[in-house]
C-alpha cells in the first residue's frame, strides 16, 4: 500500500514535537530550525498547522532540477535529494508552489521531506494525530466516515 | 551530557558580552535551570543587596532537558533576588524561548550591571551583542515582539522582554516570551527593568545534539509520553479544560479564597470556571475557548487561547484585543476574578490580556487589587484616592486599574507595590494576604492545611509551586490526604518541595508531575545526562536546592518569623462551606517541619544538615 502523510490541523497543538522528531530522524540532533516539517501558529485564529511536501506525483523540484539529483523512492513515493548529486541551485526552491523545498547554507544543498524511507518520524511523535501517515488513496477515509456517521439520522434514533 | 556547557556572561555596564565554561562540579550538584542558576546567583551577589541596584544579578537559565523531546521539556528559569520578596526570586516560564536559548548553544545568561540607556540583547548562535532599545521602551511586550522579528527579518526570533510594568518597576512586573508564557512571580520583570533590559532576543540553529545515551533517552522519553497520554488529568483533564479544571473543584470544598480570603466560597465561581470558558456565549454565539495550545515539546498542552467578546466593555472600542489569544488560566481566573468577586469572564479576559501585554504577574495583581477592594470597603481608601470608585465585584474597576498599573498612572503607581506596601500604607498591614512580601496563590490556607503549610516555608513567598500539597489534598496523588488534618504533612510537604526542586532544575514542567514519578522522571534525566543520577541523589539535591535557598533568605534578612501566614488565616476562621470553621495551624506543623528539614528550632539549617548536604 502507498502512504501518504496526512495533516488535520484542528487537532495540532503546536508542540513541535514533530519538528524535533524530524531533525533527530535526519541530524541526530533535536533542533527544529533543520526540521523539514514546520508548524505555523495563527495566533490571532486560534490555529496552529503543520506543513511539509505533499509529495506531488507531477513532481515541480524534479522536473525543474538541473542535475537529476530528485529521485522518486519506489517503496514509498517519496521525492528524495540526492546530496551527492545535488550542486545547491535552488531552481528546485523556486519551482516548489508550496515553499517545502529549501536550502540549508550549512550542507550547501537542498532538503525536503523523503518521509523517513517509509516510516515517518512526525507521525510516529505527533502527541494528538494531527500528523498520520495512511493508504494515499484513502486520505478522506475518517473525515468521510464522520460525515457518513451523521447523514443517516433515521438510524440514530 | 545535554548540557552545552557554555554561559553567556552579559555585563550591561561595560555592554559586555563574554561566553564562559559552565562550571561542571556545580552542574553535577545542582543539575540546570534553577538548582543550578540558584548556586551561581548565591557565590555572585551580597544576599543584602537591593533588587532593583546595578549589584543584583539575573540569570536566565535552561535545564538538561529543555530543547529535547523530553515531553514539556522547554522550560527555563529567571533566577534573581526579588524585589517584591527580597528573597530569592525564580520564575519559571514554558512557551519556546527556553528552548530557543539552548538551540543557540547557551545553558544560561547571566546578566550584571545596568545598561546607561536601553538595550535589547541580540542571540544568534554563539554571537551575542547589546543594541539599543530607545525605540523599545515605553511600549508592550507584545510590541516589542512583533518589532524585533521585523527589525531583524527572522520570523523564527524568540522574544522574553518585559512591557511597561516592568519598566516602570511595577513590584511583580513579570516577564514574558511568546507573548503570553510569563516568568510570571516574584517581580523579576522589575529587576530587567532596573537594569534598562527591555528584550532577550534569540535565534538558536545549533540544536541540542549531545545527549549521553540518545537510544535510551528516546525510549525513556516515549515511555514518559506514554504515561501522560494515559493518566485522566494530564491525558484528559489539562488539555480539555486547563489548570480552570480546579475553579469549581476548589470552590466546592470551601477552598476558593474570595474577596481577599474574607470568604473560602464564591458565588459567582461557575461563571468564571473552564466549564463557562467552554460555553457558548449569548452575545455572539461562540464560546470563549478557541482551543488549547502546548507550550515547547509538551505532550500535554493544557495551555488556553481565548477569544474576547467583541461586544464586551473593556474591548468594544479596541479591535487590537478582539483576535485569538492567550486565555485564562486557574490562578489568574482566581486571582482576577474571585479574589475581588469579580464574575464577569470577559472582564477577567480583558485583565488577562492586559498583564501579558505588559508583563504583569496576574496572581499578585489580582490579590492587590482584591486588597485595594477591601481597604476601599472599609472606607480607608476614598475613591478621590483611587480615582474612581472599587467596591468588591467591579469588573470595570478591574479593568481600569489593569491598565492604570501596567502603564504607571495615578493609583496603579501605589497598587504596582503589592498588596503589602498598599496595606501598610494605609494603616491596615493585617489585611494583606501575603507571605513573605508575596501575594497568595488560588488555595486558601485554612482549609488546606498541607497547602498553609507550603506558603509559610516556600523559599520565594507565598507560592503553589513549591510544594503542591493541592495534588494530595485534593487529588489524592500520589496519595490522598484529609485536607483538614495536620499530620503527617511537613514530611509530606518537604517531600513535594525537594521533588519539584529537581524537576524545575531539569527542564521539564511540574505539572508532569500529576502523572509521572521519580520512575518516570529519572531515566530520563539519567539517559541525558553524564554522570550518576539515582533517585535518592536526585532527591538529595533538591533538598540541598532547598536549604541553598533557604540560607540564602537567612542572609538577605529574613527568620523563622517569617515562616508564617496572616493573621487573618492564623485567627479568623472559614465561614462557610466544608472548611467552615477551619484556621491554618501552622504552629502544630511547622516545629516538626525544621526538624524533619534538620534545621534549628528556628528555622536555621544546622552545621550537620550544611554539611550532609555539602552545602
């Protein structure tokens, strides 16, 4: 089965658990400021949101990169940064919609989310599920089956 | 090692700015945060020294545990001789700026001194510099927050800086980062003030990587989040209703202290409980609660963000006020609301929000305010006097003398001295609920006798979070206790207070600790740390904390006459409810309690128990 990281902000705390979680996975060291999932805090709208790559299918990074240092990883679709091939353009961070692509000058190439080779550390230490990683064609699944639950009203009865 | 084994020494006379060795012998002592702040505050300043001078020191300090992934591991202490006290001062504030500090690679500041005009302190991993605040002082934490991160073009800046009151050394100014997690008591926000320090501004991309045994630190770790996920107060009951889970529990036993601790019961208690904060409001249809939020790291998240009622007095013309915010918690609720029977929610709200916007302590404001009510009920204070009128359960008087105390105007200049010095002013020292300088937190000491107790002894005033009898008293953990009864408690008590020593120097927060145990607590220090740490020398150095503190407070001028509570709760007994007709008897408890503590009859650690402890 592909999986797919799934976000429900409504349940983030803003703990930066997953943050943590992610820089350990990676660095060996608990430091969010190399976290490649970052939580937003809304302050003033009460909402806290964790983002990261979605792991597009059609895939911007990859296609803008220069170098063929983005792989896509067959077990688990993730779009993966070669560091030995990647050369820092950053054409990549300019081709990502949505900003998940970024540079760090200390490695002098580009980092983005490879969820963890198939077992992402986020999901593992989010506290509330607000982080999950399930069946990629089945993302809606609980949200539909809230819904469902209250379409049949006869049956609560 | 989890400690990064460097101090910046910041020296705002001379604008210095130097990293220095942390000492590991004291380390291995004293473990972080306040154990340890606490011992270089004692070996650097004259315990005689006036608060507010160039001589006082403050020490901002982390723990071994903050910035891991320890559960609540983010906390950080502010460490100073107090001006509200003139003991020991230490603050303890979550959110993410303590975590941030040791990211940029730094165990603790200390800063000595006094700027000659207003700086702000610039961190950026191991570069540290003093740039000038002018433009800064005279306006709001929150402000000042928002100015940094433009200045600086760094939306990731953490900020802990003070707002007018503490510029304005308002007695318990507080201090505050992430616009709304305080290093609340005590007034160390008056001391930074003293010091022309209106901001610590850090940007910390180092991490914490050196942990002793990283794969049993993770196990221990997950283990511990484990424990809290599963236990109904820090799995069910913070998150859900925050520490306002207590507003009715406590009312329901005749513990609530209301309009100055004349009564133990309030009326208007369901109206101000988490259960209203839950509700949803006629005005506007939507409740007050928006949702709960966690401070760095923590599991638990029992933090509250609140949203105003638009339409409600104090804001209807202020749409700055009418977004999401920090929201209220049991003490400030209690201190804001019940302590001058106050019972509109929105009202305390608005309070709230003032004395985070301007770095007040919400309990010690709301005590004094309940202080002024009561000298302005028995005719004592005029409303000439105060400028307008302040009888007991005036939301507007709350709210009018909130911003006059925050921004230094007409009254709030004297009610910014605390409850104490407004009393004494005014010939009625007797009606100041305070121990040792310092205002009561939201138990009433009569009917918790456990909790009279802890107040009288705890080494920075009156205080819940010293030795949190509460949590047996009340919750039954780890056992339960008859709230009535006076055996049994200063060992209790001395336990509580040598356990919570240890997590406030560790990193972690105590409210943890309604959950987990040394078993839970331990390991995780031990796999973080270097060195042996067992649970007995984890509990004999919180109790050579203790006695560090305590001579400390000896030498700055205090006694075991000090060790004591009003006479109000020492005379005048509950009138209603299930404590009615209780007083605190702290003279059956206490004799016991210094010699459990191994100190002399009054109250001074002997040679033997200094020697023991390798104090």
């Amino acid at each position: 089965m592909q999986k797919s990281l799934h976000i429900d902000p409504g349940k983030c705390t803003g703990c930066l658990q997953c943050e943590m979680a992610c820089s350990y996975e990676h660095t060996g060291a608990f430091n969010p400021s190399r976290s490649l999932i970052k939580v937003f805090d809304f302050h003033h709208e009460g909402r806290k949101v964790p983002y990261t790559c979605t792991q597009c299918a059609e895939a911007w990074c990859l296609n803008a990169c220069p170098v063929e240092a983005i792989k896509v990883d067959a077990s688990t679709g993730a779009k993966v940064i070669l560091d030995a091939v990647c050369v820092g353009c950053k054409v990549c961070t300019i081709a990502c919609p949505f900003g998940t692509v970024n540079y760090s000058h200390e490695t002098g190439k580009v980092q983005k989310c490879d969820l963890c080779g198939g077992d992402p550390a986020c999901a593992e230490a989010c506290p509330t599920d607000a982080i999950t990683y399930i069946d990629s064609d089945w993302t809606g699944l609980e949200r539909m089956r809230k819904w469902a639950q209250k379409t049949d009203s006869a049956a609560r009865v | 090692m989890a400690w990064t084994r460097k101090i910046l020494r910041v020296n705002l006379t001379q604008g210095s700015c130097v990293s220095e060795a942390l000492n590991m012998e004291w380390a291995a002592q004293y473990l972080g945060q306040r154990g340890l702040a606490s011992r270089y505050l004692v070996s650097e300043i004259d315990p005689k020294v006036d608060p507010l001078s160039p001589e006082n020191k403050i020490i901002y300090a982390t723990g071994p545990l903050t910035g891991t992934m320890a559960s609540t591991g983010g906390r950080y202490s502010v460490v100073t001789k107090g001006p509200l006290t003139g003991v020991i001062a230490c603050s303890n504030s979550g959110g993410f700026f303590g975590a941030e500090l040791k990211f940029a690679g730094w165990d603790m500041i200390i800063v000595e001194g006094k700027a000659p005009t207003p700086v702000y302190l610039h961190i950026e991993n191991e570069r540290a510099e003093l740039l000038p605040a002018d433009d800064l002082w005279g306006t709001t934490v929150w402000s000042t927050e928002a100015t940094l991160k433009k200045r600086h073009q760094d939306p990731l800046l953490r900020v802990s800086s003070i707002g007018r009151a503490g510029e304005n050394q308002v007695l318990f100014a507080a201090i505050v980062n992430d616009l709304h997690r305080a290093a609340g008591r005590s007034g160390v926000g008056a001391v930074m003030g003293s010091k022309n320090l209106k901001a610590i501004a850090v940007r910390g991309t180092r991490g914490v990587g050196n942990i002793a045994d990283a794969k049993a630190f993770m196990a221990a770790a997950t283990a511990g989040k484990k424990v809290l996920a599963e236990n109904a107060v820090t799995g069910q009951g913070l998150p859900t209703y925050g520490t306002q889970v207590l507003m009715n529990v406590i009312n329901e036993m005749g513990a609530l202290p209301t309009r100055n601790h004349r009564d133990v019961e309030f009326e208007g208690a369901r109206k101000i409980s988490a259960e209203a904060m839950h509700e949803k409001r006629a005005s506007d249809g939507r409740a007050h609660l928006v949702t709960n939020q966690a401070c760095f790291g923590c599991t638990i998240a029992c933090g509250r963000i609140s949203r105003i009622d638009e339409t409600h007095f104090s804001v209807e013309t202020k749409p700055e006020y009418w977004g999401a915010n920090g929201g209220l918690e049991y003490e400030a609720a209690w201190a804001l609301g019940s302590a001058n029977g106050v019972d509109d929610l929105e009202a305390l709200q608005f309070a709230n929000l003032l004395c985070n916007e301007d770095g007040m302590d919400p309990i010690s404001f709301g005590a004094t305010v309940g202080a002024v009510m009561e000298l302005y009920d028995l005719g004592i204070l005029s409303k000439e006097e105060i400028g307008l009128e302040a009888p007991f359960g005036s939301a507007e008087a709350l709210c009018r003398l909130a911003e006059m105390t925050a921004r230094g105007e007409g009254f709030g200049k004297i009610l910014g001295q605390g409850s104490k010095r407004v009393c004494a002013k005014y010939g009625k020292p007797e009606l100041s609920m305070t121990v040792k300088g310092q205002e009561f937190p939201a138990y009433d000491g009569r009917a918790l006798q456990g909790m009279g107790l802890a107040y009288a002894t705890s080494n920075r005033g009156a205080c819940h979070l010293r030795g949190y009898m509460v949590s047996s008293e009340v919750f039954g953990i780890p056992v339960k206790t008859d709230p009535r009864e006076t055996a049994g408690k200063p060992e209790m008590l001395k336990a509580f207070q040598d356990a919570t020593a240890v997590v406030d120097s560790s990193g972690l927060c105590v409210f943890t600790t309604f959950a987990w145990t040394m078993n839970d607590i331990q390991p995780q220090i031990q796999a973080a740390c270097e060195g042996e740490w067992s649970q007995e020398s984890l509990l004999q150095m919180g109790e050579r904390i203790w006695n560090l503190e305590r001579d400390f407070n000896l030498a700055a001028g205090i006694t075991g006459k000090d060790d004591t509570l009003p006479p109000r709760l020492l005379n005048e007994p509950c009138k209603t409810g299930g404590s009615k007709g209780m007083v605190a008897e702290i003279g059956k408890m206490l004799p016991e309690y210094y010699s459990l503590r191994g100190w002399t009859p009054d109250g001074v650690p002997t040679a033997a128990t200094r020697s023991r402890l390798g104090l």
